[in-house]
C-alpha cells in the first residue's frame, strides 16, 4: 500500500507560519469560546469594566463584547460604534481561514491569505485610536458612546 503524503503535515514540517497560525487558531478558539461561555453562565465575568470604575475612564477593549455581539446580531453599524476593531479581527479572521482552508485543500494551487505585521499594526492603530477618540469625547464633552 502506498503511503499518502498530506500537504498540511508538509507545511507544519517546512514550518509555515500560516498553517501554525491555523491549526493554533483552530485549538484556541474553541477553548476561549468555551471557557467564556462556562464563565458567563457562572456568572464568573463581571458586567462593568474594572479598568473604567478605577479610573474613569474607557479601557482600550470597552465594548468589545457589546460590540461582538451585536455584529453577530447583525447591526454592523452600531458594533463598529462600540468597537471598530471587533468587525476588523473579524473579517481578518474569516478571511484568513477561508484563504487558508482552501489553500489547503487545493494542496496549494490557490494561495491563501498571509498573515503580515502589517494587519497587526493596522489592528493595533485601530484599538489605539478608538480608546482615544472616546477618552477624549468623555472627558472633553462628556459623551458617553458606551454607557
């Protein structure tokens, strides 16, 4: 009987980055989704932001879940008021693993997304300058955007 070689177990030999960021994300995403879900259900997983009641002020992640859950619900707007960066890891994420699974499939005729600092940096800018520009209406004019 012949032996099968797979393409996915030659990536991970030729350590390709992309398929080590899938196969962590295809681990942890469904141990965090887990986790989350046992913690809120225990009530473990507070209602307020911990960072804001000590200081006064937003947290660079205030409304992400908000934010998370109303992008699922579909109000794509109102989820990028609360956290714009949620709807950018997102589309990343599913365009990335789509990319990917097919790159897989294909066995490498299709190329898939490559993950570069470049979408890092981006995703970073985002978080910085939303945490800013809500800092600054509430605390300049006392706009509250998450409540």
């Amino acid at each position: 009987m012949m032996k099968r070689n797979f393409y996915f177990t030659d990536l991970l030999r030729k350590k390709d980055s992309d398929a080590f960021v899938y196969i962590i994300g295809l681990i942890f995403m469904p141990l965090f989704a887990l986790c989350w879900y046992i913690a809120s259900r225990a009530g473990l997983i507070p209602d307020f932001c911990v960072f804001r009641a000590l200081t006064g002020i937003y947290c660079p992640g205030c409304g992400g879940t908000r934010a998370f859950l109303l992008l699922f619900r579909g109000d794509i707007l109102q989820s990028l008021i609360y956290h714009p960066f949620i709807a950018y890891a997102v589309v990343l994420g599913i365009v990335f693993y789509t990319s990917q699974t097919v790159r897989f499939i294909s066995r490498g005729r299709s190329k898939g997304l490559h993950m570069r600092p470049m979408y890092l940096i981006a995703g970073g800018a985002l978080l910085l300058l939303n945490w800013a520009v809500k800092n600054l209406l509430l605390l300049i004019w006392n706009i509250k955007l998450i409540n």
